[in-house]
C-alpha cells in the first residue's frame, strides 16, 4: 500500500494486492478495508506513510498479528514493533 509509484513497484515484483492511496484520507480507507480481508497476510507501507496515520491507527497496525505490518523506508519511528 502506498502512492502510485510505490504500488507500481509492487505490482512489478509480482505482488499480486496492492491498493494506491495518495492521501491520507484515501490511506486511512484502504488500510481498513485491507485490515478487514481476511485473505491479507502482510500489509506493506512506506515509513513516511505510517508517520502520516492517526496515532490510534498507529497503535492498531503495531499490534496487527494478521495481517502483519510491515514498514519499509529510511525514515524512523519508535511505534512499529
């Protein structure tokens, strides 16, 4: 998940979900719909994306167990596990 350039990089690498959410409003409504499917296993987001979400939002995908919640990016935060 994440802008178009980073979903499109995705979906090269053979990714065969991936949803573009180019604001946060958008980001906030495909991370719920994505946290509901219970056929997601990994949700994958930019750094500076998860930096972006609602701190309560936050919480909820560092406790995420499924799907896990991964982070990618050179940026660092204390609040993913």
């Amino acid at each position: 998940m994440g802008g178009s350039e980073s979903v499109l990089g995705f979906n090269l690498a053979g990714v065969k979900k991936s949803y573009a959410a180019d604001t946060e409003e958008q980001m906030v409504s495909k991370i719920g719909e994505v946290m509901a499917d219970s056929n997601v296993g990994i949700l994958v987001l930019k750094q500076s994306d998860y930096n972006k979400l609602p701190k309560r939002l936050q919480e909820q995908l560092s406790e995420s167990i499924k799907p896990t919640v991964i982070s990618i990016g050179t940026e660092q935060s204390t609040e993913m596990r």
